[in-house]
C-alpha cells in the first residue's frame, strides 16, 4: 500500500477530547449525542506544494471543524518533518490525525508522536498485528484509528472496535484524489453504527455535497473532504454544509434511539 495522511481536526463535540495542552488521551465531559457529529478534513495534497504551508492554516482558520490532512501517497510523499512544521504554523489546538496508508504503519509511529500527531490511523491491512500496533500507539500518547480498504470487509475490523477511537471506511481505493465516491460502501458504515453506536466513523473519499447526506444518513459523524473544498470557490460554505447536514443526521439518530 503507498501513502498516507495527516488530518488536523478540532472537533465542535466529541465523547472525547484532548484537555488543552495536552496530547494524552485526558477525556473531557460527554456532551449530547449528536454534538458529536460534525467534523470535516480537508486533504491538503489538494494543495501545490509551493502554497501547501499556506492553504493548510487558510484551511485552519475557516472554522473549528476544518481540517488539515497529508497524503503519502505514491505522487506525492512527506511525512513526519511536515507534521512537526504545521505544528509549529498552527499550534497545539489542531487535532492531527495521521491516515498512515503504508505498508509497514509500525515504523512511524514514534517519529509522528514526536513531530505532534494526535491520532494514529493505520490500515488493517498493512499489518499482521493490530493488537500489538494499538497498544503501541496508545503508549506513545495517540489516540486510534482503524482504516479499511473497499474490498475489505467489515467484519475483519469488527474484532478490534472496541479498542480504537475511529474506524475509518474508504469510499475510493486509497491512493489519489478526485475518484469517485462508492456509494456501495455504505452498509459498512450503517453496520458499524448499529453495532458500535457511540463509535466515530469517518468516511474519506469522493465526499462532498452531493455524497455526504449518503454518508450521514448511514451512520458516519466524521468526514473527509478534499477537491470538494479546496477547489470550491466558497470553502467555507462547503464546510458548513458537510458539518450541518452530519449534525443533523446524528441528532436524528439520537432522538430515534
């Protein structure tokens, strides 16, 4: 697998959060449900590298659910060096979650805490064991993430659900962006919800206002969204869209319960 990412998120409401300061998993007070919902990241291989730096805090600073991320992928590859530089750009209130889509995720876990990540999301694929990889991930003061590819099912990732934070469903083969969004992804994600309520769910891939209602209604509260915003001529009414329609979604599903 090539690639991977960082997402810089500060979530309006989550179950979780990190305490100011702080980059343990100190967890502040649970807020209602659907406060959970609405958090967006925006891709910054959208980006040319000559205005990568800026595109990345302009991103930042168009709301608080807005969302810096990094892709290593095989047209375009950085990593740690760039985590520690947009930390020092942008400070300790992004939350950055790194999308590791590489073959051997166990290799650069230390070096992205080092650099500020908050949150560590590997491939299921990539390894042969997660349980090993979590617990790595976790004593080196980052939250977790569990990716899965289109063809995998979700079922192999059911087994771990419990010990991650973030399940993250791809609705494009990871790699590129600009793919078309697969809805059929989505009774992975309806399944997840159902079978893990409290769980955050991310999708990423082909995202943006035509898609995203597909992916709240079935149960996702966290978006990944990268042409749909950095190539909008208003991002911000984007993000505001993307954040709304998964607000809503989630407080429906908290008053159906």
């Amino acid at each position: 697998m090539g690639g991977g990412g960082a997402r810089a998120a500060r979530p309006i409401g989550t179950k979780s959060w990190l305490a100011p300061g702080s980059r343990g998993l100190t967890r502040s007070r649970e807020p209602a449900p659907w406060r959970r919902a609405a958090r967006s990241a925006h891709p910054s291989s959208t980006a040319t590298w000559p205005t990568w730096g800026p595109s990345a805090c302009a991103c930042w600073t168009r709301g608080p659910t807005t969302c810096t991320w990094m892709h290593f992928v095989p047209n375009i590859t950085f990593g740690h060096p760039v985590v520690e530089s947009l930390r020092k750009q942008l400070g300790q209130d992004p939350f950055f979650d790194m999308h590791m889509m590489v073959s051997r995720p166990e290799q650069w876990v230390k070096p992205m805490a080092v650099a500020g990540a908050n949150q560590y999301t590997f491939h299921l694929e990539a390894t042969e064991n997660p349980g090993a990889l979590i617990k790595d991930i976790r004593e080196n003061g980052m939250k977790v993430g569990l990716a899965i590819k289109p063809g995998t099912t979700v079922e192999y990732l059911a087994p771990w659900a419990n010990q991650i934070d973030m399940a993250l469903v791809m609705t494009v083969e990871p790699g590129f962006g600009g793919q078309k969004f697969m809805e059929d992804m989505m009774p992975k994600v309806h399944w997840l919800r159902t079978q893990f309520p409290t769980l955050d769910i991310e999708v990423d891939g082909g995202v943006g206002p035509d898609t995203v209602q597909k992916c709240a209604e079935a149960g996702a509260n966290m978006i990944v969204s990268g042409s749909a915003i950095m190539r909008s001529d208003d991002p911000r009414s984007v993000i505001n869209l993307l954040r709304n329609v998964c607000s809503e979604a989630a407080q429906k599903r908290s008053l159906d319960r």
